[in-house]
C-alpha cells in the first residue's frame, strides 16, 4: 500500500462514514483529545462506545452529554488508574461486546517527577507503554475475532509524540525500567518520556507484523493545548514550544489536535494506510530511526511486555 505524502484535509463531521455496527474503546476518555474524540466519534452512530478514565463524575457528564444528542450510542465509563496494572486488568473485565472494531489507545503523562508506578516500572512507562499493553493483552481476542468477520476494519491507534526521538541510545533501557531512572540526569525527563513514546511506536509496529488483519499505526497528535501540556512548568513550557517549533510544528487547540487520531481511526480509507507505520497531523507518514524501525527490537519489547503482564493477578 502506498504512503501518504502531503497533508490530508480532513473534517471529521464529513469524512467520517457512518459507524452503525461498530465498538469502539477510547483510553483516556474523559478529558483533552480522548473526550474530544469520543465526541466526534459518536456523531456517527457507532454501536457503543467504552472510554476510561479516573474521574467518575467527568466521565458521566460525558456520557449525559452524548445522550442528549446522540441517544441511540451505548455508552461506559471504565474507572482506571493507569499507574496500576491490576486497576486496568480490573477495568477491561468489564468490556462485554462480542466485537471491537477500534482501539485508541489515547491517555498518557508527560515530564511527571522520577516516580515509580504502583506496580514498580518507571512512571511514564507505566502508563504510556505498560497500561496499554495491558488493555491491548486483555482485547486482542476480540481484535482478532472481529477481524476475522466479513467485511471488518478492525484497526488499533495508538498516540505517540514527537518526543519519541529523545530515547536512550538503547531505544529502551530494560534494564534500569524498574527504577526511577534518576540517573539519566542530562534532559532525564525527555529520556524517561522518550522512552516511553519510542515503545508505542515499537509496540503498534509489532501488533502490525504479528496480526496483520489488524491495522495498526501510531500517531503524533501535535503539540496541543490540552492540560498534558498546559500544566507544564513555564520553562519545561517553552522547550516543549521551541522544541516543536524547530521540528516545523506549531501549537493547536483540540479542534485540531484531534484530527490525526479520528483521521487513523476512522477518517482514512483502509488502503491509505500503511499498517505499522508512524503518522504526523495529518495524515503524513513520518520518518523513524534505525532504534525506532528495529523489529529486534520490536520482538524483545512484546516478549518483555507479556512477561511483566503475566504478573498481574
């Protein structure tokens, strides 16, 4: 399949069919692109829609919300605290439907203090990376049936950042993955976050190779003003900026920054994508490095990640 050069214009109010039939699952549902996505999404009339969370009462607004104009989408709120793999586990016990046609997999933290989650890995990978694996783990037998349904477009996106290429020279550091990793002291929080955004892109690109009825891609939001970015302390503020900015990128609000996920998810025709590749706003097939692009890599990550899941009661 060819690659996408150039941007795609893309609205999600006309460019998205009709999505009657369809189960989706949004990760970080309640607030910033998870919500605004959600949003668009039930404007097409999907069957249902699971979204995640930790704010119970944001998560029911939401759900009011999309009842009052879009009455006939299902809608469920699943709490989960995303530093605590047993909490997330807990949560996708809940996913009932006999079918899942698209995984987003949204939520995530960025330049948070040296911490350990509560299951002892590195906070940003916890959450960015092992959370999600989790969730993947738990759905992927439902990918797969779907998949293997006439007529399906099962399809896994999964958000990254263009902080990705501020990995470790190793892409990941097993190693020290369950410390704080305290010691990568020069530009450490864009190490720690790096690593974590270079593991989505490893773990969608794996998911690609190893189950290719199911597309799946990562993608680069943008820099957008939800609270990831606009709680940042104001000199950690301006790097995001000027880091962006170098790499040819501005700073849009949600309305915008949302696009590129909708446009993977549902918006782009399934010949227009590429399965494992990365996605730039909007719709542009962006370049990796040799770390980002190793399928050794790719294998180590996936055997790794099973190994540390099995774990969780």
């Amino acid at each position: 399949m060819p690659a996408i050069s150039g941007f795609v214009n893309f609205n999600p109010d006309k460019d998205i069919p009709s999505l009657q039939g369809r189960v989706i699952f949004v990760t970080g549902g309640t607030a910033g692109l998870g919500r605004a996505s959600v949003r668009a999404l039930a404007k097409h009339d999907p069957t249902h829609i699971y979204f995640t969370g930790r704010n119970e009462q944001a998560g029911e607004a939401l759900i009011e919300e999309i009842k009052k104009t879009n009455p006939s989408v299902g809608m469920s709120f699943l709490k989960m605290d995303m530093t605590s793999l047993s909490s997330v586990k807990k949560a996708c016990a809940q996913f009932t439907h006999d079918r899942l046609d698209i995984l987003m997999c949204n939520a995530g933290i960025m330049d948070k203090p040296p911490a350990l989650s509560e299951d002892g890995f590195e906070i940003h990978f916890a959450v960015n990376h092992l959370a999600h694996g989790m969730i993947i783990q738990q759905v992927l037998p439902v990918l797969q049936r779907t998949a293997d349904l006439p007529g399906s477009d099962v399809r896994v996106v999964v958000l990254t950042s263009s902080g990705w290429r501020a990995h470790p020279k190793n892409g990941i550091d097993f190693a020290t993955i369950r410390t704080k990793q305290e010691d990568l002291t020069l530009l450490g929080f864009n190490l720690r976050y790096g690593q974590s955004k270079i593991a989505n892109i490893i773990y969608a690109a794996e998911i690609a190779r190893r189950y290719p009825k199911i597309m799946a891609v990562s993608i680069h939001p943008g820099v957008v003003t939800t609270d990831l970015v606009n709680n940042l302390p104001p000199m950690r503020k301006a790097f995001v900026y000027g880091a962006n900015w170098m790499l040819g990128g501005g700073v849009v609000d949600e309305s915008i920054g949302r696009l590129n996920q909708l446009w993977a998810a549902a918006g782009a025709k399934r010949d227009e994508l590429v399965n494992g590749a990365y996605y730039k706003p909007v719709g542009v097939q962006g370049k990796l490095n040799k770390t980002a692009m190793s399928e050794e890599l790719g294998r180590e990550l996936w055997s790794w990640t099973d190994e540390m899941l099995a774990k969780v009661a």
